[in-house]
C-alpha cells in the first residue's frame, strides 16, 4: 500500500500509471477479471483493452 496507494489485492489492471509486466498467455481469453481499486468490486475486461491501455515494458511468452 505504500508504494501503490492501493490495498493488496486491489490494483487495478489499468489507469495505474505504473509499468507492467504482461504475460502474452492472456490473450487467450476474451476476458480477464482484476482489481479495480477498490477491494471489493472487480473489473470484467478484454485482455486486449488490458495490455492496450496499459504501459507495458516486457511482455512474457
């Protein structure tokens, strides 16, 4: 929580502002579900809105 601001568990897959790591195995699937936040809602969304709208520095194979 202290480097995030967010509790454990509740990052949310995007609108973050931090880099990530995405596992290209996502892709996949349609939809992946994640944090949104807040701990105790969860975001439905396209895995391809998810690596989208995020800043990805290395993707995983």
């Amino acid at each position: 929580m202290k480097q995030t601001g967010y509790k454990t568990g509740a990052l949310p897959l995007i609108g973050h502002g931090l880099p990530c790591i995405f596992d290209e195995k996502l892709l996949e699937f349609d939809s992946i579900f994640g944090g949104t936040g807040n701990e105790w809602v969860t975001l439905k969304i396209s895995s391809k809105d998810v690596r989208r709208l995020n800043h990805i520095v290395a993707s995983l194979f």
